[in-house]
C-alpha cells in the first residue's frame, strides 16, 4: 500500500499548533545559544538509514516464532514496507538485501519499484551462515576460515554472486558477516583460520569494481561460543588493511560484551580512515536487536558524538559511513519498532549535532573535567524531539510518523492483502 502526501499533510494539520509551540521554544533557545537551527534541520534532512530486509517481518528466538501478519513475504512486498517507512518518515531512504533470501527475479521492475518509493539499495548482505537447499558443500564448520578448500571455494564464490547481483541493483557495497568460529577448545587453529579468512576476503575483493566497497562485521560470541575468527574491531581492522584500501570494518552495536566503550572504538576506526558502516540496534545483554536508542540512550549520544566529530576533522578521509538499522524483532509490530529506532537515531544524531565542540576542546586542554562533563550533557539533556519531528515535516513526512500509521490502520491492511499467517523469508 501507498500512504499519499494527503494524508500526511492532513493528519499533520492536527498536531500543527501544539508542534509549533514546541518547536518556536527551541528555535529561540538555539538563537540565544547561536546555533542556527535550519543547518541543524538540514542536516537531519539529509541523514538517510537504510532498512535491512530481514527487519521487515517478525524473527524469532531460538525457540519460537509469532508471526505478526501481513509480512511481506516477497522483495516486493519488501521494498514497499521500506517504502512506507521512507513516506512516512522520510529517513529511510535505501534498502539493504541479503542474498539468498532476496534474489530479485526481473532486475528492471525491482529497480523500478524502489524508485517509485525514492528508495536506492544499500550494501547487499552474503550469507554463509546457513546451508541452502542443493547447496553441495555445508557451512557447519564455516565458511571462509574453513579447513576444506572446497568449502572455501563454495563461500568466495557466492558473495561474488552476491556483488554481481548488486552490481546490477546500484548497490556500492557488500558486507559480509561470518558465523565462523568454534564452539570448543581445540576445535580450531586460531592461525590457520585467520589466514583461511584474510585469502578468502583477498579473493572477493578481486571481484569488487573500484567504487565499491566491502564491509567486514565483527561480533565476539553466537553462533560460535569458544571463538570467533572475527571476535573484535581489532581483527576485523587488520583484515581490512590485510584486505586492500576500500575494505572497512562495520560497527554493529550488538556486537560488544557489555559496557564495551563503543564510542572510542568509532573514534579510533574513524581516524584510521576504516569505519566502513554502522548497524544501528540498542541491547541489554548481547546482540538482542532492541529498539535504537532504547536501552543505552546516552551511549548513543556519545557514539554520534564522536561520529560527528569525525566528520567534521576528516584527516583521515574516512568514506562516508553506511548507515543501517541491524534488528530482528519478536513481540512489536516491526515498521513501528523500526520507526521508533528512526527516531531514537535522529535524536540522538541531533544532540551530537550541537555539542559546542569549540567549548569542549578547549575544556579539554585546559583538563577542566568538570566542564567537558557540562558541555556534553548540555546537549545530550536537550529535548530535541520537536526539531526531528520539523525535519519530517519540512520533508513532506509526518509529525508523528506512528500515530498515523496506526491512524491509517496500516497493519490492518496488509493482513487484509497479505493474510495473517504469510512468513517473511530470512532471519
Ligand atoms: C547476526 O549477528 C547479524 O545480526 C549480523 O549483524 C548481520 O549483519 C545480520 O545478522 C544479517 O546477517
Ligand atoms: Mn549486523
């Protein structure tokens, strides 16, 4: 279904004078505090996230699975959710694919489709996770790092598949996460699988045309519980330099034991010129895909922080990163949780946007920690919930992107079109 620009300016019209109340009181704040606030609106125009496939429909745990209804169970069906998203937001402007649960049957349509939503594609995501039907070789033990060149072989050649297929998309991109690893001491040569994974990575590359780029993810545990043959930024960094100059490491939130300073790792990667993209999710034990900005609010502010900070002194010439939302969503709607972590990201982007940077330098020379304290949470404690929610409206999206949506009834329809018990492919 399509949500017309009627609708949204109509349903706008409702919260138009209690929005501009909120929003005139932060415009003169930021007046007296010098901050020009349509640079800062535009800025927030411009920030686009991509929606990953897979988020579109309800995952599962390991032990049960609650459809939702009405999931798309086609890429159609996909690229129109993401559109909706976009429309209604108007911060989701790509789609990232996973190949092979999304291979597109007639190139041209599916191209024409996501125009039709204003939506380009993303990196597209390699699977060797799991074992696919007629598949000859299995990925039990791994993929890249396994001890059979065959298997090797097998895994280099489908993200390769994978590459071409974006090619033929417009994606610039791929990223490439591996379950390898091992589940009991012994099982692996640390060394050996290494290396398996550098020559492997080296071989993709080859297949990779000059203006793309490959991003290689990183994650300390699961599947795997003994190791990961990429636990670690560190390792993740070292493949991409062992890799060739536009292979860089991608950041998934979940992707860090407990209170692992995010924040300095995103600074360093940035200095180094190798933050390839960013996988947006909030978790309280592991990679638990919660929703953005949900459980670890300040944290994400000090990620943006340094993220913006990174723009802004760009010695290094550090690409612009990808932008992505990583989940997996079990018990809420997944386009509203969706459109909750858009929110959560633009807030948190927009309170990174006016830390006074020039103030917190110089409170750092001077080692007044009291006022670097100051400085950032002065930011971090504004409520800039009106001026997202300006940003949408300035780009023809709503005021309150889930009130309409569920003022639209949206979820009804689709089950209307797509029935209650249709399964989303993927996670
Ligand atoms: C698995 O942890 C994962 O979340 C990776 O982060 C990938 O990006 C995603 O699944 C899709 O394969
Ligand atoms: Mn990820």
């Amino acid at each position: 279904m399509n949500i017309m620009i009627e609708d949204i300016h109509g349903f706008n019209e409702r919260f138009l004078t209690d929005h501009t109340r909120k929003f005139n009181f932060i415009e003169d704040q930021f007046n007296r505090a010098h901050i020009n606030v349509q640079d800062i609106i535009e800025r927030l125009r411009t920030f686009q996230v991509a929606i990953p496939s897979w988020a579109l429909g309800s995952g599962a745990t390991r032990f049960g699975r609650f459809s939702i209804g009405g999931e798309p169970a086609t890429l159609e069906d996909k690229i129109d959710d993401a559109g909706l998203l976009h429309a209604l937001t108007r911060s989701a402007g790509s789609i990232s694919l996973h190949i092979p649960w999304d291979i597109p049957g007639d190139i041209d349509a599916i191209k024409q489709k996501a125009a039709a939503h204003g939506l380009f594609f993303d990196a597209v995501n390699s699977n060797t996770f799991q074992d696919q039907r007629g598949q000859k070789f299995s990925y039990k033990f791994g993929s890249l790092c396994h001890s059979s060149g065959d298997v090797r072989q097998q895994a280099i050649e489908h993200n390769v598949e994978v590459v071409e297929i974006g090619k033929a998309l417009g994606s610039k991109s791929i990223t490439i996460w591996l379950a390898d690893g091992s589940s009991f001491p012994g099982q692996h040569d640390f060394r050996r699988a290494y290396q398996y994974t550098q020559d492997s990575l080296r071989e993709i590359y080859k297949s990779l045309p000059g203006d793309w780029r490959m991003f290689i993810e990183y994650k300390p545990y699961e599947p795997n519980f003994y190791s990961m043959v990429i636990p670690d930024w560190g390792t993740s960094l070292s493949l991409a330099e062992g890799t060739g100059v536009n292979a860089h490491t991608l950041v998934d939130l979940g992707h860090h034991l407990p209170n692992t300073n995010i924040e300095q790792i995103v600074a360093i990667l940035m200095m180094k010129g190798r933050l390839g993209g960013f996988h947006f999710n909030d978790s309280k034990y592991g990679d638990d895909d919660l929703t953005v900005g949900n459980i670890h609010p300040f944290q994400l502010f000090l990620i943006f922080n340094e993220l913006i900070r990174g723009i802004e002194n760009n010695t290094s010439q550090n690409p612009d990163p990808a932008w992505m939302i990583d989940a997996s969503h079990n018990l809420k709607d997944p386009l509203e949780d969706l459109m909750q972590s858009l929110e959560g990201i633009n807030i948190a982007f927009a309170q990174a946007l006016i830390v006074n940077r020039k103030a917190l330098r110089e409170a750092q020379e001077k080692n007044d920690v009291t006022r670097c304290q100051e400085l950032l949470q002065e930011a971090y404690r504004t409520d800039v919930r009106s001026l997202v929610a300006e940003a949408r409206r300035q780009s023809n999206g709503a005021i309150d992107p889930i009130g309409l949506y569920r003022h639209l009834d949206v979820r009804k329809q689709l089950i209307g079109k797509r029935g209650k018990h249709g399964f989303a492919t993927g996670l």
